[in-house]
C-alpha cells in the first residue's frame, strides 16, 4: 500500500518479484544472527541437556532427564537457588525505597539543576562492570581499603567485605546497588513527572501534607512503573551479579556468593559438564521466563523516542 | 513545606542537601579511582584517607604501559566496539524501516521474534554459542566476540517506535518523487530521525565498550583481549596489590564510556533506561 501505490500501473513481473521480496531483504542482516545465535543456540541448549557430555570428547551420551533429575538432587544447586534470591531480595531493598525517596526530592527540584543531578546519579550505569568490581575491590580492601578505614573512625571495625561468607553476597549486592541506583531512580522520577500536578493543586489546596501526597497521589499513580522498576531489578540481581561474582570470589568463599548464573558458569566451563550446565540453563530461563514477560509487557509502555 | 505550592527557603536549601550528598556519595568510588591512579606508592600505603593525591603522579599510568599490553586492548576494545556500534546501528536501521514502512505476510510473526530475543539472557545460550564459535574456528579471535553479536533487538524495537510516530506523508512524498525504498531511507528517513539513532548508537557503543562475560569466555590470549578483560587479568596477576597501575587501567578502561555518555548524557538516560543495562 505504501509501495507500488504510484508509479505506472503496468510493471514486469520481475519488478513485482522485487517489491515482494523488498522486506525481507531489510529485516534479513538483523535477522539472521539472531537465529543462529539466540533461537538455534536455546533448542540445542535443551538437546544439549539431555546428553552426558563434556563439549569436547567424540563420545556423547544419551541420558534423557538424568541430568535434571541429578541437578534437583544437587545441594550446589539449591544454594546456588538460595543465594539467587539473597541477591534479589537485597538489591530489591537497597534499590526500591532510595531510588523512590530520591526521585520525589529530585522532581521537586526545579530549574537547571534536576538534570544534572540526573545525570550525575546515573552515572555509575555507564562504568563498565569489571571496572566496577575492581574498584570496590580496593574500597572493600580489608587493610587499607577506604571504607574500612571510614568505619574504623567511626569506631566501627568493618568486616572482611567479600572474603567473609556472612557478607561477602550484600557486599556483591552494594556494588550491583551503586550502579543500578540511579537507573531506577531515573525511571521514578520519569513516571512522577507523568502524573498531572492537577492532582497536586487540589491537594495542596485541600491542606494535604507532603507525606499524605505521596501516600494518596504520586504512590497509587506509580504502581504501574514501581512494577516495572521492580521486575527489571529481579531481572538485574539474577543476571548481572555474574560479573562481580566471577573477577571477585569465584563464588566462594566456600561457595557462599554462588548463584544460579554463575553455577552454569562452573559446570559448562570449568567442570566440563555440557550436559549439566545445559539443563541448569534451560531451568534459569525458565525461573526467569515469567518475570521476563512481564517485562515485555511493560516495554511498549515505555520505549517511545520524543524529541 | 507546602506540598508542591512555594517551598520555603530552607525547604530548597535541605532538597539541594539531599540531592548533592546523593551524588557526593555516588561519585565517590569514581573519584576515589582516579584519585588512586594518580598516587604514589607510599601515598597509598598510608592509613588515614587523604582525598587528594600528594603528590600527583603519572608514575601508574607508566607501570600499566609497561606491565600490561595496554596499547593492544585499547585497541581491541576499539576495534571491537566500533565494528559492534556500526553493525548493530546499521542493521536496527534496515530492519525497523521494513517494519514501519511495509505491509507483508509474516510481518507481525518477525516482529514477535525479534522481541523474542530479548527474552533471552546470554548466560542461557553461551554454551551452545561457544561451541559454535569454536568449531567456526573463533575462539580468540574477534570475529568469535562480534559475529554473534551483528545486531540487536532493542534497537529494531526502539527505531520501530520511533518510525512509527513519523507522518505517513514523510514516506509517500518521496514516493511520488519516484524514489525507491532505499533512497526514501537514507535520503529522507535516517537524517529526520537523527536523534533516536545517535542515541541508539552511543548505547551500542556502551554495551560494546563496557562488556565482559562474552569476551571473557572467547578471548583467553592477552593479545586479543579487550580493556575489561585485561583490567581482570593485570587484578589476577598482580594479586590485587599495586594499587595504583590497576586504578589507571580501570580509569583509562572508563574514560571513553564516561566520554560518551557526557556527549550524549541526554538521549543515553533515556534510551538505556528502556534498554535495560549490559556490561
């Protein structure tokens, strides 16, 4: 309708052919690595799961569930579970409550100042992960790194961050924080701006304090993005904590910052479990289906490119 | 203070507080790695925390060059992300318009399953993609970190968006002047949505620059690796104890990223908030 509409009626079939396959022909170099490197890649992960494997020997065995059924028995895999839902809970507390409160100050500060704190809170979102996790390394240093010598003026003796089991996970979690903080609060702050501030002229006019404001306005009005913020932080502690994991502790100590991605990690690459690590794979993606497509649902809503 | 009406002076004064103790604190670890790569040894060493080096030295910067392959995963990283920032613009252009523009069977389905893929998380298709790349003969090449990363759903998703929101008129005018597909696109189409595909791809080009896991699994040789891999491995090798040469790596690994993202502050907030966060 938008092509072929104009021009002289009559064409060579050739030309039609042509017309016909133009699409294709536009979408085919996004296409194509997407199918061979996501679609094929997830049907042979699950053919992969049901074999005894070790991704280089000619000699590959047929299994069937054995490698799931291994897997639930598997006490690695249940802490690695636990663990995953350590990090969700935390990074959840530390990047909800801070990014909200921040962002009702922040869309109360006017004039040229409220981008550039947007800005500046943002930024840990464009630093490298690795970069990330090798500069706390040396804030988190336990002799002289310069959050334990802060604590130590405080009269507080810091304990030993990432090499202590009972903490090595919020460790892990506070540097996801510091970079996921200001991308949840920029989302805030985005879906505060969308509410009328009609809403608010009455209410100041009605005598209504600040706090009954956010609790009767901004809060019930926010819930369709506290979702989303919600959704993409579970997504974010269960994939991103990877990084971290693997330049910092391997997943120790004694496998106490071990989690689910990571745990695939081991058993594909350093255990040479193909078939293992394959059916892991298939069952964190589908722990994470859910929450995933809930964020789909929410992506139309929000990916819009206004000038 | 009363509700949003006139906050009092002081009102101000305290939400300016707020606001600037926030970005005090999440400016610290950024500062407190380039205040590193700029101290001496002993500086260092030194209990008590000192904020600005005494006195500021480049002597780091020289360890690095001299005990890493600096140069080499400057220029991987380089490479690698401008071939990465170049395809993935290119090929969400292409698609995006054959979405907005056309009717054709099948459309909706493709659609589908360019969303599809954005579902799927790296970590559950990386064993299969490394067997791949390795029989393909790529490990540790850079062919094995950007082939399998030649386009990307979101930017079809995010340039479809905006397409979409053009006038119709834009697509038919240029019709009737008798220009075909492909020179209603360039000509036309690309330079009005300028804009959206700048910030596309400075946001590819911060997904190429800042990753780690992919390139970690298929380059194992230093003089392929890029500067987040060489950063890892300079940490593993020196045990984490210079200090100072592995802060000016991490400084110098940041500095393009940070670069960019002041050049283009504005769009990347907004795109990549949409995005979700690589890297």
């Amino acid at each position: 309708m938008v092509t072929g509409a104009i021009g002289t009626p009559a064409r060579p079939a050739s030309a039609r052919w042509r017309r016909r396959c133009e699409p294709y022909l536009y979408i085919l170099p996004a296409f194509l690595p997407l199918v061979v490197f996501t679609y094929w890649p997830l049907a042979r992960s699950l053919e992969l799961s049901l074999f005894d494997w070790n991704m280089v020997s000619a000699d590959r065995r047929w299994v069937g569930a054995a490698n799931y059924t291994a897997l639930l028995a598997a006490a690695d895999f249940w802490l690695a579970v636990w663990n995953t839902g350590l990090y969700i809970v935390g990074l959840l507390l530390l990047t909800l409550v801070l990014p909200l409160g921040l962002g009702v100050l922040l869309n109360r500060v006017g004039g040229r100042l409220q981008p550039v704190y947007k800005a500046i809170f943002f930024s840990p979102a464009v630093v490298s992960f690795a970069v990330a996790a090798i500069t706390w390394l040396w804030i988190f240093n336990p002799i002289n790194g310069v959050l334990n010598q802060a604590l130590g003026d405080l009269g507080v003796t810091g304990p030993a961050w990432l090499n202590q089991p009972g903490w090595v996970i919020w460790a892990i979690t506070l540097i996801c924080a510091w970079k996921l903080t200001g991308y949840n609060l920029v989302i805030f702050s985005a879906g505060l701006a969308g509410i009328p501030s009609e809403y608010y002229e009455a209410a100041d006019m009605d005598g209504a304090s600040a706090f009954q404001q956010f609790r009767h306005i901004s809060w019930p009005l926010l819930t369709p993005t506290t979702f989303f913020v919600v959704v993409t932080t579970v997504i974010y502690a269960g994939q991103y904590t990877l990084v971290p994991i693997q330049i910092l502790t391997q997943g120790g100590p004694n496998k106490a910052s071990t989690n689910v991605v990571y745990l695939i990690y081991q058993y594909g690459f350093q255990f040479f479990e193909t078939g293992r690590a394959s059916a892991l794979a298939t069952v964190v993606f589908l722990m994470f289906l859910g929450v995933t497509l809930l964020q789909q649902r929410f992506l139309e809503r929000y990916v819009h490119y206004d000038r | 203070m009363t509700g949003r009406g006139q906050p009092s002076a002081a009102a101000t004064a305290g939400l300016h507080a707020v606001m600037i103790a926030g970005c005090v604190a999440t400016l610290f670890p950024l500062f407190w790695m380039l205040s590193t790569s700029f101290r001496m040894p002993d500086d260092i060493a030194t209990p008590g925390i000192a904020l600005i080096p005494r006195p500021p030295t480049l002597e780091n910067y020289r360890a690095a060059w001299r005990l890493t392959p600096l140069g080499l995963y400057v220029w991987n990283s380089m490479l690698s992300t401008v071939a990465l920032m170049s395809s993935q613009t290119v090929t969400s252009i292409l698609a995006a318009y054959a979405f907005a523009r056309f009717r054709f069977p099948g459309r909706e389905l493709l659609f589908g399953l360019f969303v599809g893929t954005m579902m799927v998380p790296i970590h559950v298709v990386m064993i299969p993609n490394y067997i791949l790349v390795s029989r393909l003969g790529w490990i540790d090449t850079l062919a094995g970190l950007i082939v399998p990363q030649l386009s990307n759903a979101f930017g079809v998703f995010m340039l479809r968006q905006h397409l979409l929101t053009l006038p119709r008129e834009l697509f038919d005018a240029a019709a009737i002047d008798g220009a075909g597909s492909w020179r209603t696109l360039w000509r036309i189409v690309v330079p009005v949505s300028r804009s959206p595909i700048f910030a596309l791809a400075i946001l590819f080009f911060l997904n190429a620059w800042n990753q780690y896991f992919w390139p970690f699994l298929v380059l194992t040789r230093p003089e392929v690796q890029t500067l987040p891999l060489g950063l890892q491995r300079f940490a593993g090798s020196e045990g984490g104890a210079s200090w100072g040469p592995l802060m000016a790596v991490a400084t110098i690994a940041s500095l393009p990223a940070i670069l960019m993202y002041t050049v283009g502050q504005r769009h990347i907030v907004r795109t990549s908030v949409t995005s979700g966060l690589k890297g």
